[in-house]
C-alpha cells in the first residue's frame, strides 16, 4: 500500500479494530435468510476540492429504492468469489469503474439492513488511478457524485433526519442533494474514525422528504 496517501492511514488504522457497533445499533443477526450484498465506499482526491467518496443515485423510476443515495453496490452473485469480488463488479456496471484503478484497503463488518433484510459488507477503497464514472444505466443510476471530505464535515451541511417510522440519523445537504439513511450512517462514522469530523448541530432535525425529491441519501 505504498501510494496510499497519508490523510488516509489514520481512518485504515482505527477500522483494524472496527465492529459493527461502530456503525449501528442494530445487531447483525445470523445468517438466516437475510441476503448478502456489498458496497464500495471509494477514497479519491482532487487536486482542486481534495479528498472525496463516490456516491450515486438511484433512478427515480427504480421499483425499489427509487431515487435513493448509495455507494456503487448489490446483492452477491453466485460468480463473485467474495465481497470484495461483488462491490468491485457492481462498481464497474453501475458507474463503469475500472476495477483495476482501485487498491482495496479494508473491509467493514457486516451490517444488516432491515427494510431490504440484506446483511452488507462494506468494501473500502483507494482510488489510485481516478478517471471519469457516470451512470452507466441511466434506467438504474441517475446520478455520480464525488464528494469532497471538507463538504461532508462542514457543519452548515449536517442535520439529522427523521423517517416517518420515527427512526432518525445522520445526514448531509451537500451538492443539492440529501444524503441519508445507511449511506450516511456509514459516512458519518467513517468521518469521526479518520479524524476528520468536527462539531456540528445535531439538533438540526428534518423530516424525510416525500418520495420523488431530488435527493441522495
């Protein structure tokens, strides 16, 4: 991991003692029906804005998750030989990733999703060798964003949101767009592990916008 870049190294050495605590409240059940998916969460940098993660929207006229924010990622195929296998795969079919211009540096424990009772595996990744990514099916993928790290900490771009199941979490206004739900959960506290995180208004709550905003999250 030579090219690896030193704004990096403190986040990949605190997720070496990282458990699903870390990320969520819910306890990750056994492996009872629940299917197993992964996600990308890619580490980039530009030389005008700066460290970053990609993140897409779904297309508004998905029949599940329409119009939602996510990292690059989907249920595991019976060719993918692991994970890490199946987040780099569906990088390259969602946002057309060249899975040969990213490092893997980390894997995050299992969590577990209960609306889609899927048990996801985050895939972390430095972006060595960036080039240009867009939906690769505008039918399934509206959007790619990549977005900078001293956006997501600014406090003017912080609040928490509240489903109308009465769950409430992390969020992000950034880019015209909302962040929320698992993807910004997991970015929340990726944030905080890499040092990154400042103080912000956790007071600000918001109720989740109807379906059809233009929104990631």
């Amino acid at each position: 991991m030579s090219d690896i870049p030193d704004w990096l190294e403190p986040l990949l050495t605190r997720l070496r003692d990282a458990e699903a605590g870390d990320f969520t409240r819910l306890p990750t059940p056994d492996d009872e029906g629940q299917r197993q998916s992964a996600v990308l969460v890619l580490f980039g940098e530009q030389p005008e804005s700066g460290p970053d993660i990609l993140v897409l929207q779904r297309a508004a006229t998905m029949r599940n998750h329409a119009g939602q924010p996510a990292f690059p990622g989907g249920a595991v195929d019976p060719t993918d030989i692991d994970t890490i296998a199946c987040a780099l795969r569906e990088a390259e079919e969602e946002v057309g990733l060249d899975p040969a211009t990213v490092e893997v540096v980390a894997t995050l424990p299992t969590l577990w999703i209960p609306v889609s009772n899927f048990l996801v595996t985050p895939v972390v990744a430095w972006w060595r060798s960036p080039h240009p990514v867009g939906p690769a099916d505008p039918a399934e993928v509206a959007r790619v964003e990549r977005l900078p790290i001293r956006d997501l900490v600014d406090p003017a771009n912080r609040l928490r949101i509240r489903h109308p199941s009465g769950w409430i979490g992390p969020a992000f206004r950034i880019h015209d767009m909302l962040v929320w739900g698992f993807t910004a959960g997991v970015v929340s506290t990726l944030l905080e592990l890499g040092g990154w995180a400042v103080d912000w208004p956790t007071d600000r709550v918001e109720e989740l916008p109807t379906p059809g905003a233009a929104t990631v999250g």
